[in-house]
C-alpha cells in the first residue's frame, strides 16, 4: 500500500512541476515570426550569410 501511495504521490509531483514549463512564445529565430519577416535582417542578402532567412527557418510549409 505504502509503495503504491509513494509512486502515486511521485507521479503527482512530477506532473505539477512539468506543468510549468510551457510555452512562453520564444522562438530560435527571430526571422521564424510573422511581424519579423520585413526586418532587413531577414531579407536577402543579409540572412543569407547566417542562413536564417524567413524560408529557411520554416520550410516548406511557407505560403506567400
């Protein structure tokens, strides 16, 4: 009983402390962000050089 009621308790405390690490709308990339994408540093040629152009960062998944 005591063992079941110690991996139940565990399980709990793992799961709460889990919770917090959610998403807090960071990204690698500055150029992966819609309102980023005109910033000279994600325009050709500059973003070229550190390969994080707007359609380098996202892929193909990209529509203009």
């Amino acid at each position: 009983m005591i063992p079941k009621l110690l991996a139940a308790g565990l399980a709990l405390i793992l799961s709460l402390s889990l919770a917090g690490c959610g998403y807090q709308g960071w990204v690698r990339y500055p150029c992966q962000e819609h309102e980023n994408w005109e910033n000279p540093e994600c325009q050709k040629p500059q973003c070229k050089v550190t390969g994080t152009c707007t359609e380098d960062v996202i892929g193909d998944g990209l529509k203009e």
